[in-house]
C-alpha cells in the first residue's frame, strides 16, 4: 500500500529514486546514506514488497534515518517517481551503446550542481539494475569507476557514493576538528629540556661529561625535527627528572695512571743510553786543527 505523500523539506531538491527494489535491508541502508549526506527525498518504484517502508529489516538497516523513511513513497511507474524532477541521472555500471551521454560522478556533477535543476537519481534493483527504457528516460548515466575485472556495487553502496559525490558538488560540509590547534615550544624551552637530559644522561652514566661527544647537539637536531609542543616539552622533562631521581650517585671513572718505570728493564737502559745525561757524558772529539 502506497505510503501518504509527504513533501520533503524545502531545502531538498534532490529525490532519490529505487526502481524495483527487492530488499528491505537495502531500502533502509540507502534511507541512511541520503540522511547522512543531508538529503531526505527517497520514492520506489514497484518495489517488490509493497510493505517495505514498514519492515523491520528496513528500519534496522536505516540505523536511525526512520524520518527519511516516514516521508518516502511509493509509486508504480517511472514516470510518476520523475514528475517535478528536472534533470534525472540513471546509474548503471555497464555502458550503453545508446542512450544519454555517461559520467563518472566526480566529473559530471559539479557542473550540474551550478545550474540549479531538481536532480533524481535513478538506481535500478538489486539483480537486474536499469531497463534500457528507464535509462533512456534520463538526461544522463552516471558511473562509478570500480576495478575492471570486479564491479559489482551493493545498492545501498552506490547510494551512498552517490549522494557523497553530490553533497560535495554541492559544497559539502565542514570538518569541524576537536583538538585545540597545538601550542608549540619555543627555543628556549627546547634548550631548556636539552639541558635537563644531559643532566639525567649523566645521572644514568649514558652521557660522560669529560667526552660528550656530539650527542647533545643531534638530540638537539632531533627536537627540531620533532617539532615539540609545550605539553610535550613538559612530559620530557618529567621523564628526565624520573630518570635523575632513581640513578645510583654518578661516579666519574678513575684516570689510568702511568707506572714509574723500572731502571732494570731493558726498556729503561735503552732510555738511558739516549736520555740528555748520557749524551753529556760522552766525550767530545776535538775539532781538526783544535789543541
């Protein structure tokens, strides 16, 4: 039984039009898909089950878009589904040899967007998809590109990817994020927590005060490419303080010390024979022509 006709909203110009649909889980799933893209206008057409606006399959699969469903009709034909509508859109994933010229979505409906029509959206059913007499109705087909070797769209989906690709013509909504915009360490505080690791480096005895090496100035070079914020400044250096408070009292290891050595070895009486005292005490040869 035909539902009430109930107009849509005035700021919906768009009608989503189901054509022989044979699941209730699919009328509601596409029910949602409009909801969540801001339209509401859903009609079938002869849909196989003529309570299928009242099942509970249908209102299950709509996940809470029950008004877009109250407000949905039925009708018998086509042609009645269109009456209003002034520029209809057939989907169908095989190409016509004949018929109104064919569109990927994102290309062929931002200019449609600008000109301010009614829009329908035809989808054919769930096994058979569009008669040729339902696409030649339509001032166009759109397709959805899919993988060549595997097209086959559930109905529900290729609503939804519809009225996404339609909304976004539109204008699409806003994405409202919720993170505050990040507050970021200055060059200060970056110094200020670089100081502090190289104390609790040394705490840990990782970092040797006498021979740091370069190991501070590529963990600076690393703070700049991590790009700190101030919160993140803050967890570091309470890391840093943890760290400093559990280590054992740093102890700087012992210098080696050199061993006197030992005028018996062979060694030191090699020195001997070349150290100054030695040579001083070889007598001089006299000079030619010297008395």
């Amino acid at each position: 039984m035909p539902m009430p006709d109930r107009p849509p909203p005035a700021s919906d110009a768009t009608r989503f039009i189901l054509v022989g649909t044979s699941q209730g889980g699919n009328v509601g799933a596409a029910a949602r898909a409009m909801k969540v893209m801001g339209f509401s206008e859903l009609v079938l057409v002869a849909p196989r089950f003529a309570d299928v606006l009242q099942r509970e399959e249908t209102a299950a699969f709509a996940s809470g878009a029950t008004d877009v469903l109250e407000r949905a009709r039925i009708v018998g034909s086509l042609g009645e589904a269109l009456e209003g509508v002034t520029f209809a859109c057939a989907t169908a994933m095989t190409p016509r040899d004949f018929g109104p010229p064919t569109w990927a979505p994102r290309e062929g409906l931002p200019p449609l967007a600008a000109q301010g029509q009614r829009v329908g959206f035809v989808f054919g059913s769930e096994r058979f998809g569009l008669a040729n007499e339902d696409v030649y109705r339509c001032h166009a087909v759109l397709s959805i590109p899919t993988d060549p070797t595997y097209g086959s769209l559930n109905l529900a989906q290729a609503v939804q990817l519809v009225a996404y690709e339609w909304r976004q013509a539109l204008g699409g909504y806003a994405v409202a994020s919720a993170t505050r915009p990040p507050q970021w360490a200055d060059a200060q505080a970056i110094q200020g927590v670089l100081t502090h690791w190289e104390q609790a480096l040394q705490a840990i005895g990782y970092l040797d005060p006498r021979s740091p090496g370069k190991l501070m100035p590529r963990l600076n070079q690393l703070a700049n490419r991590l790009q700190l914020t101030r919160e993140e400044v803050h967890i570091l250096r309470g890391i840093a303080r943890a760290a400093a408070a559990h280590a054992p009292p740093y102890t700087a290891p012992p210098v080696p010390s050199h061993p006197e050595p030992d005028p018996c070895s062979p060694c030191s009486a090699a020195c001997e024979k070349t150290s100054p005292a030695s040579a001083s005490a070889t007598p001089r040869r006299a000079r030619p022509g010297k008395s």
